[in-house]
C-alpha cells in the first residue's frame, strides 16, 4: 500500500488514476509504482529525482480484505484473525463500510458486549443477549466473548430471516477478538436439545480500523446459510443492517465520543457489568501487545516521522 | 436533575426513556431513579453494583423553569430571581428557546442595554432605547437597567399590538439582572402624564444558562395584559419575538463572539458608552459573587471532577 | 480601509451599513467616519467618547483592485505589480472571486508553476506547460516564471475561443511573481516562425490574499484581445475559468492543505522538479523581504496589537 501523499507537492495519490499499472498523481501528474518509486515525470527533462519515493506499507489481501502493516515489520499471515468462514461457499455474503465518529476501541466495545441490542436495536433484540449465560476466555491473544440461552425466543430480524415467529431456539453467539480490532460474530440457532452444529449457523466478520483518535472504519460482512441466491433477500438484510450499524450503533458511539472526548473511556471508572468481561478483556490483551512491541523497539510510525525520513 | 452519563458507558441519559418513573439509559438499558440510582440491571444475574450511580443536581421548578444547582450547595429559593409576574394570570404568555454561539454574558449584555433595537431589531425601534433616560443601579446583589422616555411614539410591533399608531406614550422599560444570567424585563406605556401603573405594562423574561464557553441556551417569555384568548394573535406575537432573536440578536451574538473568541472582551478595552452601565455593573457582582462563592469553598464542580468523584 | 471591529462591542462594521459617507456599526449604531473616528453615538447625550476610534489601514484603488498596507507604513504605489494591462482597453475583461482552503502560498505555487494544467484542468492541457521551455529570473524584487514551446497544439479552451482546433502556434506563457502574492500570466501565440508580439496575448491577473493561516481569497481577471463586445463570448470564458479555479484548483489546494496541516511545506522536503523553480524563487525572495521589513522594525501588527493599542 502506498503512503498517501505525492513527495513532490505532498497531494493525496488516492485521487489520482491508474494508467497501466502505475499510479498518477492528480496534481502534477508523477507517476508511481507498486514500490512508491516514481517511475514517470512528465515534466521538462523528464529526468525523476531519486528523492521521488512514497512509502509503501505491507498488505496481506485475505478474507476479502487488505490487510495493512503500518510499522516497520513484514505482513505476518500469523497475525490475521481466523476468518476462514470468508472463503467458504456454505454462506452468502453481504457487505459493507461505514465511517464513524468514535475511538476505535469504542467500536470494538460495541460487538464485545451485544447487551446492547435489547435496547439500541430493538430488531435485533433476543433474550440471549442480556440474560444469555456469557463465557468470555483468552485463546492465544484473541478472547472469546460468548453468549449462549437454551429454549427461547429469537430476534425479529431472525425469525424474518428463518420463518419463525413463535418457535423456540437454543441459541449461541460467540464473539472472538483479534488485536487490534478485527472480530468474528458467530451466530447459532438450533432446535431445543440438539446440538450446536445440527442447526443454523451465521457468521459476521466485525473490523475497526482507526482513522484519526476520534474517527474510524467499521467494515462488516454476514453470511447466511441459507437463500443462497435470492438477490432480493441479499438487498433486504444488507438495508436491515445497514439501518443497525448507521442509524442506531453510529450515533450512539458518537454520543459516547463526544462525553469521552480525548480521555481514556477507562480512565473515567466506568462501572462494570457481566457483558464488559470481553472489552476489559481484549483491552488488557491490547495493552499487552502494544507494549511488547514498544519493548521491542517496533513502534508503529506515524506521519511526522514518515515525512521526515 | 441528574448528570446526562450513565455510569456504565457514559452514554447521554437525556436519549434514553422515561419507563415507570425511571430513566432508561438508551445504549445498554440501565434504569435509574430520581436519585440517580441505579435500581435495575437487565443483564447477567441483575445485580446492580454498588457504584452505579449519577450525579444528581438540586432543582427547584419555579415561575415555568427548572432551576438547577450546579454546586455542592442545596437549592435556595432565596437565589432565584423575582419573576412573580410569571405566575400571575393577568398576563398571558408565549415562550421559547434560542440556542445560541456566544459567551453567556453577550446574551446577557444585549439585553441590559436596549440601545441595540433601533439598530438590529428595526421593528422594535423606540426613542426610548437610545434617547430616554437611564437608570443603573444596585438592588441587594441585582442590578437594575432602568430607561424612560416622555410623550413619544412607540415601536411599529407595540403600535400593532395596541392599534396605536401615530399615538404618543410615556414609556418605561425596566431591566433587573439577578446572577448569574436571569432577567425580567418589564415594559410601561401610559397616556403621557399619567401615572405609570394606569398604563399597559407587559412583561418578560430571559434566562441566559451557559452551555459551554462559546455557546448559551437562552429561554424566554413575554407576557401581554390584553387579547388573553386570542391563539392568532399570540402565534404572530411569539412569530415576531422570534424573528427578532433567531434572525437578529442571534446571528450578531455569533459574529461577535468570533471576534471575541475566548478572551474576556472588557480585556479587548472596550470603549464604553451610557448604554453599557447596565451590563458593566451586573458584570461587577457576578465577579463578586463568583469570588465570595470560590472563599467560601463552594466552587462549581466541572465534569472531571464528577466523573473521578 | 477601516479594521472589520467596533470599538465599543467589537461587532464587524462590515456588516453595517452607509449613511451619508459614514459607516454606522450594525450593533448598536455608532457612525464612523474614513479616518476610523466614530463621528455619531445616537445614545444618551451623544457625547463621543474620545477612545471610539477603529483602526484604519492605508490602501491604494489601482488595476480595479483595492490594496492594503496592512503594516504601519504608508501605502506605496511603488510596492503595486505591473498590471498596466488591466488599464489597457486592447482587452476585455472578465473577473472573479474565489475563498478557498488553503496557506496562501499553496495558491501562488499553483500558478508560478503551470505544470499542473495537464493533469488538473484536462481543457487547459497544452505541451506547453510539461514540456515546453523553462526561463525563471529574479527581476527586482519580482520573479519571472516563463515556459514557451514552438509549432505544437494549444489547449481546447484556446482553440475554441481562436476557433483554431488542429492549427499550430508557437507559444509563450509569461508568468510574474510580485510580493506577497500578486501574478500576472501573459500568453502569447503566434503563427509558427513569427515574433511573440504578431500573435495574440491574453492577459490575466492572480491575487492571492491570506484570510487567515489556512484560507485565501483568490481575486482572478482574464483579459482577451478578441470579440470585446461579446457578452455571450464573456460569459461563456468566465464559466469556464470559474471551473477551473472552482472545480478543480480549490479542491485541490484544499487536499493539499490538509495534509501539510500547519507546517511549512518547504519543512515537509518536497521533492522539486523543474516546475517548481519559480515557486522556490518567489518564496526565497518573500522571505528576504520579510526579513528585510522586520529589521526595519516594521511588523505587521496582529489582531491583539491592534485591540491593545
């Protein structure tokens, strides 16, 4: 990936074009490679000064994403989370990208406790969420931050989904982190007394990345098992979760950022319930690796340093 | 009244709802009590910590307004402001709010020199505001901002509220600030040489509460003593009044609170004119009385404080 | 020029209106007079009080611009650009105003290098500005940056207006730097083989005017040597300038700017390539005779010195 920033008058390359394979600068038209070297200057002599570099950033493209490194070291595979279900053809997916005002450990908050749903997404409201039994574990450096209820009603959008209104469940929804904020949401529903795996499975892929200290990207995907090739029924869940994710979790983390400000949301003792196991959880593991690697001198650079170098 | 955090997460209370007299946190469904307790817990096992409590602030709900104390001390009637009109049927009142860019004490100064109107507020022109004769003076810790003008005409909106175009009046306008942003502002308008209680007198108030340092809430009323019934003529009548803050007083608050910014403007040396006695003697005791409160050791809490308490 | 302050509330005069040659504040009505001396308080006894003075700045009406000696000395004609041109009934022009983001250094480096023309305003693009000849020179205090190119193409725009499509010229496009920030671009073009003064020449003007550390307003005239009574004609070139300066250059800036932020961009290291020479030069010498006025002892005052004053 290319730093965004022309090293001639600094423009931001992303509002370029490509024109066979290199990237063209918007505002004078240098043009660069996969490397950030600039390999075109359509000016004068045409002569491209050696100083004509952008940085470049490893990537990993997996799962449907790209994944970048921002620090010194190489794109490790071994740091991805575990979306495998991505790649599998059981689950239809729909997709999608939002921008919003909040820290990104705010956002990550927001999938870590779904206790939320039976108040913020009255849709998405089941029992399992706030009385479900929660197992929140550490598995490596990721946490699990689980949910299961035996015997019990669904969500609306569920029974929608399933044809279900008035049937009961046993559900579980597991929830793992991966630092610094990619999550899975593994979502099951089987008939009362069978197991787990005889019944429905959905799955969602959750993944925070930092903008600024107060913006972030939110890219989601769900897959579904079912209705594999139904369009119409794609168009209604992506538009029922974009409603979710856009007009009830974006403005209530904007509201939170707004009272938090630039502070430390733990610095301000919030009172703890049973669904901030995952948060507290996945926040002590982050502090933890960000530490090893400031102790292994790896900190990740930011643009200052990179426009000095 | 209670803080607008909820313990847990710090989401705005003010978004949540009312569920059998208790406030409903709209992120993760917490209930609290009119003591900011809280006294429901929806998840887990519902137990509720011990911690999960919001400030409250004392309120005291009076003349149509809710008072609050933004201290440590308790509520105090003997603190509010004399707005007995309020309460009084001989008046019928319409009212609002303006919310507004601006330091508190601009709000405040507007309205302790009415000399602005035959500038800004063209409709509401008099000889009285820039002509008349001033009154400043010192009522116990309020200020009173007092102009009265003989035998004159009368502005175009009091003209079409009397039908009295091309008629004389002696006019009086009486202005009492009490700390720290509260005003009652009362109007007379008598057959010249007769006394000034036999005339029309009408009432109202404006209520300057800081919101941050650069932007106000300010709510008002204006009470007539005539056409108690008449709906038409009080929509026209509020219409007007409104007209005249959103449209004027507002907007120049605004421009002059970007010339300002976040100095003290009597720092800026401001060249002071018959019309500024009112605003530099209200400003006086307020520093005065902010001072005796900081001696005393009843400084206001700002958030920090409240959230580490 | 009167400072946009009232000295009495600081509301902008700007905003008031004239009566009888003298400028009447839109607050509460004082009257200025050209010299900045508050001539009429409307107030009480009307007494002026002696401190009811604005600042004034010198200015020069010359070229149908307004130029302002924002310092402490007097306005110096001999400080104005050469811009006889606009006086010069040869040429009809047509005018602008743009307000834009941006240091106003990042608008004159845009015209001082015209290279930018065929990847930003594609109707612009002419070989010319990549690759045609480059002569920059210091002039005085003034700095040339030139570029000609023989027997090829002009841009779309040229051709439509000498209805030319598929013609050769030879070209020549001068461009003066004047400080702070005032440029003439003279284009020339000529049957191939034939002096640059048989052709045609246009005229143009470029006034950059920093508003505050990262906004500009940008004043623009195109003088034309053809069809100098044809509105449609006028209209139609003023529209397509606006676009260029509107659409594409604004925006532009506006990437730029934000991403140097507050630095200087000469700290950040850009990489120069022959375009930029001009832009280097014109910055240099902005800095020697800012250096030079400074040892004179002759600051510009800021807002705060002006207020204190």
């Amino acid at each position: 990936m290319l730093r965004d920033m022309c090293p001639h008058r600094f423009a931001p390359l992303s509002k370029g074009k490509i024109i066979s394979d290199q990237l063209q600068c918007p505002y004078h038209g240098l043009r660069f490679n996969s490397n950030g070297q600039c390999v075109f200057n359509p000016h004068g002599d045409g002569v491209v000064p050696k100083a004509a570099v952008t940085r470049t950033y490893p990537v990993l493209e997996k799962f449907g994403l790209v994944w970048v490194w921002m620090g010194q070291k190489a794109a490790d595979p071994a740091k991805l989370p575990n979306f495998d279900f991505m790649d599998d053809t059981r689950w239809t997916y729909v997709k999608g990208h939002i921008h919003g005002s909040g820290y990104y450990e705010l956002f990550t908050d927001n999938i870590l406790d779904l206790g939320h749903a039976a108040f913020l997404h009255t849709g998405l409201s089941a029992p399992a969420f706030t009385i479900g039994k929660r197992h929140v574990f550490q598995d490596g450096d990721t946490v699990w931050s689980n949910v299961s209820h035996p015997n019990d009603f669904i969500s609306d959008i569920m029974n929608n989904m399933f044809n279900s209104h008035g049937k009961r469940f046993d559900a579980w929804t597991d929830v793992q982190w991966t630092a610094p904020g990619s999550m899975s949401l593994l979502s099951y529903y089987a008939e009362p007394g069978t197991p787990k795996e005889d019944g429905h499975m959905h799955t969602s892929i959750h993944v925070m990345t930092p903008e600024s200290p107060d913006t972030t990207h939110y890219f989601w995907a769900f897959g579904r098992d079912i209705h594999p090739d139904n369009e119409e029924f794609s168009a209604k869940l992506r538009a029922g979760i974009e409603y979710a994710f856009e007009e009830e979790d974006k403005p209530m983390i904007a509201l939170q950022q707004a009272q938090v400000g630039d502070r430390d949301i733990m610095s301000m003792r919030p009172v703890l319930l049973a669904g901030d196991a995952g948060a507290v959880r996945a926040r002590r593991m982050l502090r933890k690796l960000i530490a090893q690697e400031q102790s292994n001198g790896e900190e990740a650079s930011d643009q200052k340093q990179s426009v000095d170098a």
